[in-house]
C-alpha cells in the first residue's frame, strides 16, 4: 500500500496526482473509502438505471454471463472487501475507533454561530440530526437523516445540484430546497463560505488548522468555458483541517512511550 503525500500544484499535469492537495489521508490502492456494503449486480437494465438514479452503486453484468453463474450455482454479487480486513495474528483483534463528525464539528470551529453554540451546550451533538429536526420545521416537510447528511457534507465538498439529486435520489429543484435550507438553519455557513470565496477572489492566503497555507487556484478554461474555483476553498480549510488533526494523532500515538498497539489502517 502506497500511502500518498500532499500532492502539489502541478502535479496533475504532470501525470503524478496521487495524493490529495487538501493534505487528507489518501492511499493507493485507496483504503480510505471501503465500502459498507458491496455493488449490487443485476443483468436488468432498468433496475440497474433505477438504482444508479438513486445513487446506489450497482453494476450491470452481461444476461449471458448471469445466466451462465446462475446455472452454475454461482450467486452474482461482488464480495464486500470489509470481511476480508482481518487482524494479522490470531492473538490480535480490531479495535474501531472514528472521529465523531469531525468534519462537521471543525466546519463549526470556524463558523461559530448557532452551531458552534449548540454544540458548547451539548458536546455529544449529532448535527444531522439537528439539521433534520430544524428543516423539517421549517419546511413543514418530512425528509429522514440520510438525505439532510447528504446535504450537509455536499455543502463542504462543493458538490453541485445534479450530483446532489442524484445522491439523496431526488430531482434538482428538491435537492435546491433541501440545500438551501441547510443554509438557512444555519447561516453562520454562508457567511464564512461568503469570506473564504472573497479572500480567493482577492488573492488573499487561508491557513489550515494544522498551519498550511493554501491559495485558490488560478482560473482556467475548461471545455471552452473559463472556470475560477473559489468553492474549493470551504473543503480546503475543512478536509485540509481534519487531515492535519488525523496526521497529528498519528504522531502524538506513535511517540506515546505506553502504547501497546499498532495502527493498522487509518
């Protein structure tokens, strides 16, 4: 496993992006991201558009091939890649540990607000939930948790409406709604989205938790339209924060003399 370290401007031109700017963990092949449950598989194009339109992740598999597993007895399906993560002795076992939203609770470090004022009443604060009870609220509506949390991250990620629809399954003007309302509930977000667009556009440097200076990124032509790329800079001070705090704890255990286990994937 290639453990990557931050890439640097130019890099992808280059040929050589295997890290990632914002200074998080990433790894190739990529452990990061192993999913929770495997790609559903069918041989029926419809259910296969049904479910990508949901944003499920699926595969669609030839009807030969189908038939000829299902003959033999075989069950089409891929294998779920987290079974196969196993301590590497047999008198050693796994131990989870995760930070609890620390995207969410670093985003809120910077904003302040409301948010960060809930949170200092109640350290054991679950925005998603929160941000569900005050939307359905507002909205006289009745989404579940999955859509809003979908909505909250997209804000940090810079993630556009189409995808967005597509990963909470609902059209472009719901999944509009749905983020603008996030916004509402929550203004402190805006107003520091609002300050970080402005400092990019004025060529005015941000620092990461960690210490990292980061600059927007130059504007660039893309597919004959120019492209500036000042909503990358939420995700960069965010993802950029949690990968120096991550990469801090690493170090802190690493160094700690009373240490009695080894990081295995992080």
């Amino acid at each position: 496993t290639n453990w990557n370290q931050v890439r640097q401007a130019g890099e992808r031109q280059a040929g050589r992006a295997f890290g990632a700017r914002t200074g998080r963990l990433s790894s190739n092949p990529n452990f990061q991201n192993l999913p929770q449950t495997p790609r559903r598989v069918t041989h029926s194009k419809h259910e296969y558009e049904r479910w990508i339109a949901r944003g499920i992740d699926a595969h669609l598999l030839p009807r030969s091939l189908w038939n000829l597993l299902t003959r033999s007895g075989i069950k089409p399906q891929f294998p779920n890649v987290r079974d196969y993560v196993v301590p590497r002795a047999k008198n050693r076992v796994l131990i989870n540990r995760d930070y609890m939203q620390q995207e969410l609770r670093i985003l809120t470090h910077y904003s302040g607000g409301s948010l960060l004022r809930a949170y200092l009443d109640n350290p054991a604060l679950d925005q998603h939930e929160l941000a569900r009870v005050r939307i359905n609220a507002m909205l006289n509506s009745n989404f579940r948790r999955k859509p809003v949390k979908t909505t909250g991250f997209g804000i940090i990620y810079g993630m556009g409406l189409d995808l967005l629809g597509r990963s909470i399954g609902e059209d472009r003007a719901t999944a509009s709604k749905l983020r603008r309302a996030y916004k509402a509930i929550f203004p402190e977000l805006k107003d520091l989205d609002t300050e970080l667009k402005r400092r990019g556009k004025e060529k005015e440097p941000i620092r990461t938790w960690g210490g990292r200076v980061y600059y927007c990124e130059e504007p660039r032509e893309i597919k004959g339209h120019l492209r500036t790329f000042e909503y990358k800079l939420l995700n960069t001070l965010i993802q950029g924060s949690a990968g120096d705090v991550a990469k801090e704890f690493i170090i802190r255990y690493h160094e700690h003399p009373k240490k009695n286990a080894e990081l295995f994937l992080t």
